[in-house]
C-alpha cells in the first residue's frame, strides 16, 4: 500500500493512480468465525471488543462489473462495529453466509473473517466495467447501503430493497481498513474542505438522522417543530440537534453529564436536559415502569422547550420508549431507528391511540437521502461531529469507548492517511466555514474526555 499512498500524498494524476497495482492483500479490522462463542456467560456490557476485534493481513477480494476498490485514508466507529465486535444480538457471519449464497459474487463474502466498518473516506483505485460516474483518484466518501438494483422493490426507496444491507455489518470488506470493495452506489464526493478523518465519520449516522428527521420517509419536520433528541451529543444526536436547527425547528437535547450538556448549548441548543443530574427511573424494576417518572420528565420537557414535542427521535428503545410515547405531543411522532437498551419495547398504549401518536421506523437511508445529507456538509450547512481520532490498531479500544458510552460525538479511525489533519483540498472554503465550527467535538473531547 506504500506506492498507493506516495501517489495520493504527492497528488498523482487519476491515470496513475489506475495504473497501480492493488496488492493481493491489506491492512484490516476483522471478526473471527471461531470466536463468535469467546463471550458465552459474559454479560452485554462486559464484553469487550478489544478481544474480539483484531488488526491484520486479509485477502483482497476480486472486483465486480458495479463496483470499485477504494483506498481508505480513514474511517469511524459505528455502533454496529459494537454489535459485530460482541457477536450480539447476532454474530454477522450469518449474514456473510446469506449474502454468499445469492452470487457468485455474493459468494467472496462469506469467509472466515469479518472485515467490519460502515464508513470511509478515501481514493477510488480501480473502478469495474460497468462503473460511469467515478473513476481511479477521485476523492470519495462511501455510504452504508448496499442494494442490489436489479431487484424491482429497489427502485421505489432502495431501504425497501428485499436484499438491502448494511455494509460492513451485513456484508464483508468493511471500512475499517486500508482497502475496500464497494458498490459505486455507496460513493459520493468528498467535501474538499474536510481532513479525511472528518469527512470519514459523516455518513452513517448523518444520513440516518437526515432520513430520520428530513425526509419523507419517515418524519418530515416543519420550520418551527420542537423535536426531543435522546443522546443529543451522541453519534445520531449530533446531527439531529443540526438538522433541527438547520431547518428551523427547535431542538430540545437529552444527554447525561454536564459536559455534554455544554458542549449541546455550543451547538446552539437552548433546551438541554442532563437526565443524569435529573436521576429518571423510568423503570422502577426489570418489568415496571413508573408513569410519574414519565410525568416528571414531561413536565422538564415543557420547561426547558416550551411545549411537548411535535417529534421525538428514538434510538435507547426500551429504556425510554415509554416515556418518548408519553411525552410526545398530540398528534406528534416518535420516530425510531435503534434499540440501544433492549429491543423488547413497552410502552402504554392508551397514550399512542387515545392521542393520534404515531410510531414511525425508520432504518439508514437511500442513495439519494445520503447523497443529500453529503451535500448539506459539503456546504457547511452541517458540520463533522469529530471527537476523537485512534489509529486502525486501536479499533478494538475505540469501539470499547462506544459500547461504553464514555465518547462524545463520533470517533475517527485513520487508516491509510499517516496522521491527523490531511486531505483538505479547498482550504478557502474550510475557512469560510469555520475552523471553530469544524472542529467543536474534538476542541471539547480533547478538553472533557479521555480517549484511552
Ligand atoms: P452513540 O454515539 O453511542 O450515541 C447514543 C447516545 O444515546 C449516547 O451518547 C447516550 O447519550 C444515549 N443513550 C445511550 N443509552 C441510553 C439510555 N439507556 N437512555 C437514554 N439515553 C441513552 O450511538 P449512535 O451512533 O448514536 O447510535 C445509537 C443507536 O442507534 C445504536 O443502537 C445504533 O446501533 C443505532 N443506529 C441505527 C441506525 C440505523 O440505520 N437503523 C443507524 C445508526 C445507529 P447520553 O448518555 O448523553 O444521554
């Protein structure tokens, strides 16, 4: 891989670039097959991925007609890289195997090894023959979708797609590398005025928050919605406090230490709620919950926002659905993507039907919906949530950090790019955007959060 980064550092032509050769193997993050039982009689959150994830030489796959190898400068940690790294609630190779008997081309995925990550920025290298809008030495950032066009429900929302899947967690050849296969569906550009590690952390989440709260598909906020946002400072959150804001709508943030709740205000959230501080026990046993805790969080939600929320953005699951139905407004939405917590969700009913609530789901987003929030970044409109940055062989420790909830923001992985602040080719417009503004997260969790 020296060659291939020589030739990205000194700018090389794209024609150079194609002229490379890909090594017949690469640097990356994986799973093993013959651990997935490693964790048996070990609670959830003790888990540690630090032993599950380890960092080595793997094959490179062969090249499909749609698709492109990239060279990953950086990547991030997702909360599937958790999942996969704890083999909960599945271990993925479940899903590599299923994959692997659609296709011949299928069939490269399901190995041994799970290379894991669902997101990346990067340098096209090669690009298959059926390949028309990018080509070797574009500057790229890569989405999570992987779909199969040639399935008919592909085409009205590619999410309905019978075999969409999440790259890097349902398909194998993640980001959380120095080489990756992709569908060129999955590129986009890279906002030039970003760092690699910047532009490596957006996608996942962004574009999860975006369909989430923008588009059609799911809730549609209008100019002046106040919206409830669990885990503001959080990966999801993060954007969603932004989009909110960048719509016009009113954000009322929800995170657990006083430093994340100051770090919400300097995103401009004026309604914060620290439900550490506030002590909520919505559940005052395994099996009950307590409705007066869903009182009193509604009651701070009206004091802090003004009102009950037209939108409630969801992801702990069971420990806060019950109270996400409770407060939202008449009429409102509880739009939800995640299960953090517990997948086995109660909640009271009579305060759904009785009060025209709707539950609306709401998983990644389309080409077009990531294509979108892409574009909202590279305007500035949204900035990178960047907190920290670890090398590829601290992924395990990264990805512990997440499962623990002690991070902020996202975490950056650097993978082929040799260190911190590379890859910025429109340093006017990082200007004008703001160095204060890019770099908040991680000017915060250098000051509040350690990151080994
Ligand atoms: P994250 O970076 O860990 O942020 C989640 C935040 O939620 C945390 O910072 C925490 O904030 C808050 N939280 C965690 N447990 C909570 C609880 N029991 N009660 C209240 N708040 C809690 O994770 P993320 O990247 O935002 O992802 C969140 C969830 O969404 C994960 O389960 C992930 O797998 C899922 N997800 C789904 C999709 C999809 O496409 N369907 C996409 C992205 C993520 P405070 O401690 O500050 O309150």
């Amino acid at each position: 891989m020296k060659d291939i980064l020589d030739a990205i550092n000194s700018d090389a032509s794209g024609e150079d670039i194609a002229a490379l050769e890909v090594p017949g193997s690469y640097r990356a993050a994986y799973v093993r097959r013959d651990e997935v039982d490693m964790f048996e009689g070990i609670a959830s959150a003790d888990k540690d991925p630090r032993k599950s994830i380890h960092v080595g030489e793997v094959p490179t796959p062969e090249l499909g007609p749609f698709e492109a190898y990239v060279a990953v400068m950086a990547s991030s940690i997702n909360f599937n890289t958790v999942w996969t790294s704890i083999f909960e609630p599945l271990p993925t190779f479940g899903f590599l195997d299923r994959l692997g008997r659609e296709s011949s081309l299928g069939a490269r995925h399901a190995l041994d090894h799970h290379v894991i990550g669902s997101d990346a920025s990067g340098v096209v290298l090669r690009v298959g023959s059926s390949v028309r809008n990018f080509k070797p030495g574009d500057h790229v950032t890569i989405h999570c979708n992987h779909v199969d066009d040639q399935d008919p429900s592909a085409h009205n929302d590619s999410m309905k797609a019978a075999n969409q899947r999440i790259w890097g967690f349902e398909t194998n050849f993640g980001g959380l590398a120095d080489l990756t296969v992709v569908r060129a569906n999955q590129l986009m550009p890279k906002p030039a005025h970003l760092t690699w590690e910047e532009a490596a952390v957006n996608a996942l989440c962004g574009s999860t928050s975006y369909r989430m709260l923008v588009s059609n598909n799911a809730s549609s906020m209008k100019q002046g919605e106040r919206v409830l946002i669990w885990g503001a400072t959080g990966g999801l959150g993060g954007y969603a406090v932004q989009l909110v804001l960048n719509g016009g709508g009113i954000p009322i943030g929800v995170v657990s230490s006083p430093a994340k709740a100051e770090l919400l205000r300097e995103m401009g959230c004026e309604a914060v709620i620290d439900r550490k501080a506030e002590g909520y026990r919505f559940w005052s046993d395994e099996n009950t919950q307590d409705e007066s805790e869903w009182r009193r969080f509604g009651k701070k939600v009206r004091e802090v926002g003004g009102d009950d929320p037209e939108i409630v953005f969801e992801h702990p699951g069971r420990h806060t659905m019950g109270a996400s139905v409770f407060v939202a407004k008449r009429g409102g939405r509880i739009v939800t993507c995640a299960a953090t917590s517990g997948y086995m969700i109660e909640y009271d009913n009579r305060h759904l039907w009785m009060k025209l609530k709707q539950i609306v789901s709401s998983h990644f987003a389309n080409y077009y919906e990531a294509w979108e929030m892409n574009r909202l970044i590279d305007s500035g409109a949204i900035v990178p949530i960047m907190s920290h940055v670890y090398s590829l062989d601290d992924v395990g420790l990264a990805a512990w950090k997440v499962h623990k909830n002690q991070h902020e923001g996202k975490l950056a992985v650097l993978c082929l790019s040799p260190e911190e602040g590379l890859g910025v080719t429109d340093p006017e417009k990082r200007e004008k955007v703001g160095e204060d503004r890019l770099t908040m997260f991680h000017r915060h969790a250098l000051k509040n959060v350690p990151a080994a």
